[in-house]
C-alpha cells in the first residue's frame, strides 16, 4: 500500500532525520521546511545529494544481503531436513535432485514436497506436461521421470523406524549405520564396514578392505549383524551381489553390494534398559546369614536399570554377597543388591549387581529415571 497526503509528510520527514547528519540540517530546520510554505529554506548542496544517494544505496544493498543471508539459512536447514525425510524414504541421488529440480523450478521449500501429497501431484504433472512437449512418451528422459516420480509415491508417507523402535526389514536400516558381516563355519571371517547407499533392492556396504581379500565372502550366503541404537542388536542372512574396489589416498575400500532381507532376528540383550549415570552412592549394610552388618562404601553408579546397576568402587566385595545399596535419585533410595561379578579396573573394582526384592515405589522412580534418559542407553 502507498502512503499518501499527511502519511507520506511524515515519512518524508522522518527519513529526512534519518539522514539529516549528512546534510548538517537539524531536526528544528526540517520541521520549519515542512510546517508551512513560509518556512525557512535550507540550503542543501550537490554534494550533500550525492552522499544521500550513496548513503541510500548502501543501505539498500545492506538490507538486500540481510534478506538473502535469512533466506539462505532458511534453505539451509529445509535441505537438511528434507536429506534426512529422504533418507528415510530411501530415495537415490537421482531423486533427490529431480525432487530439487522441481522445488527450484515452482518456487517452493523442499520439505513441502515431501509433507504435501496434492502440492507434490501438482507439480509433477506441470513437469509431465512440460517433458511431453520436448520428449516422447517412451523416450529415456520420460520414463526416468515417471519412475523414480511412481517411486517417491509409494513411500511418500514411509518413515524409518527411529532410535529405540523395532525393525522388521533390512530396508529401514538408516545410512551410516555400522555392521559385520561374516560366515556361519568353523573359521568365521568377519568384515566390518558401514553403509553408504541403500534403496528398495539393495544396500552398500563400504569396508577397508581390498576386493582380493574378500573372495571367500563371494557367492556364498553370509550373516549380518549390527546394533540398532537404543534398540537391540540385530542379524540377518543375504547375498553378495558384487565387489567393487574404490581408490582413495589413505586406504584402498570395496564397496559390498548386498541383498536385503525381510527376516531380521532381533538380539535382545539384557531384559532391562540399561543407561549411563555418574551418580554417588554408598553400601550401607552386608547381609551374612539374614544379618545385617553395618558398613560405609562409597560407590559411584555407572549405569543402573529396572533390574541392577554397575558401580565402581575403592573395596571389594565378593560375588554373590548381598548388600544395601544407597543412592538418592527423587528421593533417597535404598535397595537390596546381589554382587553378580567383580573386576579389577586400574586402580578400582567395578561390580555388577542385581536389585533384589526392589519395591514398587522405588521400581518406579528407577524406571521414570531411565525413560528419562534413555539417549544414555548402554
């Protein structure tokens, strides 16, 4: 909207303060230039003018490269969003740059392609229709199109299962994720890689090894395993599909392309969630026979569940002893313990312990504790 009459006096007037330094005019002075036509008429030389204008163009440019550097950081973080909802949909590089082809082509922000299903429609049939008018139908750059578009379609709503959920398939395994593999025989060959690609086919696997190394891998059936984080360790049986060598300046990798499988074996181990703590904590009490002896241990609680603790501490006591284990979390708690194992560590014994006949109060105020924190899950 423009300013007219009265509103654009003022905004005249108030710009004119704005720069009114440069002009060496006071604020009194304008005032009496804009009051009336009788005011007092001020000189403004040629000079002044052009420091004006100079002054306004820089402070145009100023405000244009703010704009920009705003934008630029609101692209930067929708791309990264839009990375990882790819990732989880695991789309390929080509996709992700059609998918970019049309959000730069329309205007829009990455991230609304992949949230808005009638938006995306949209824009790939203003695409189809624009590829037809240069291509045929049953040209190459047609059906590269129509494909990885029928692709992005059918996992637009999928979503990987995040840290801590099940996994049934190997395609919801993230990129990055670190595994080995090996043989089920008397001589197991391990390999230790990471995945770099993954789509709805297959998956790569890049260790540190040559291609020579890795022949007896080669057209046989192999086993996988790997942790999901905050979950559970995982295995499964695949294929090798090929080798491929990759030279780099530090050390010569082989990409593994490898089969997916929808039988995963989830390898729970422990029955509690387990996190890491640096709580202080003291044994109280050694029971021998249903007697309980006084005593004061300092411990330090290094991680603790629903069902025990590893503790650290200056004094040994022997497995299968039972103690009373103090530590304060919401309130002080004192609990029953079973010394399960003892090892030396340097200069100190670090002992795993099993709660024993552990109240209901005190099993909640565990648990909340370690819902709480379970992104320091052992």
């Amino acid at each position: 909207m423009f300013l007219k009459g009265e509103s654009m006096k003022r905004f005249i007037f108030l710009f004119c303060i704005f720069f009114g330094s440069v002009f060496g005019v006071s604020p009194q002075e304008f005032s009496q230039m804009f009051s009336s036509r009788g005011g007092a008429k001020v000189r403004i030389t040629f000079d002044n003018i052009l420091v004006f204008i100079f002054l306004v163009i820089i402070t145009f440019i100023i405000i244009k490269l703010l704009y920009i550097l705003k934008n630029y950081k609101i692209y930067k973080r929708d791309r990264e969003k839009f990375l990882q909802m790819a990732e989880e949909r695991n789309m390929t590089y080509h996709q992700i740059k059609i998918m970019e082809t049309l959000a730069k082509k329309n205007n829009v922000f990455l991230t609304q392609l992949l949230t808005n299903k009638k938006l995306f429609n949209e824009l790939v049939v203003k695409e189809k229709k624009y590829l037809r008018s240069k291509f045929s139908e049953k040209s190459k750059i047609f059906l590269d199109f129509y494909s990885n578009i029928e692709y992005i379609n059918s996992v637009f709503y999928k979503k990987k299962p995040a840290p801590g959920e099940i996994i049934h398939s190997s395609r919801d395994i993230h990129i990055g994720t670190r595994m080995i593999i090996y043989k089920k025989s008397k001589e197991p060959y391990p390999v230790k890689g990471i995945i770099v690609y993954m789509d709805n086919n297959m998956f790569i696997l890049q260790v540190e090894r040559k291609k020579s190394e890795l022949s007896p891998l080669m057209n046989e059936k192999v086993y996988i395993f790997f942790t999901h984080e905050n979950d559970a360790s995982y295995e499964f049986e695949a294929n090798i599909l090929d080798f491929k060598e990759v030279q780099s300046k530090e050390k010569t990798k082989t990409n593994m392309y490898i089969s997916h499988s929808d039988n995963l074996i989830r390898r729970q181990r422990r029955k509690f969630i387990r996190v890491r703590t640096n709580i202080a904590g003291v044994i109280t009490e050694e029971i021998f026979d249903d007697t309980k002896v006084p005593t004061s241990i300092k411990v330090t609680l290094i991680d603790i569940s629903e069902g025990g603790a590893c503790i650290k501490t200056d004094v040994p006591i022997k497995v299968n002893a039972l103690v009373i284990l103090s530590f304060y979390l919401e309130n002080m708690l004192s609990i029953t313990a079973k010394i399960l194992h003892i090892k030396p560590s340097e200069n100190n014994y670090i002992m795993h312990l099993e709660f024993v006949n552990m109240d209901e109060s005190a099993k909640y105020i565990v648990r909340k504790f370690v819902n709480e924190h379970s992104q320091r899950r052992v």
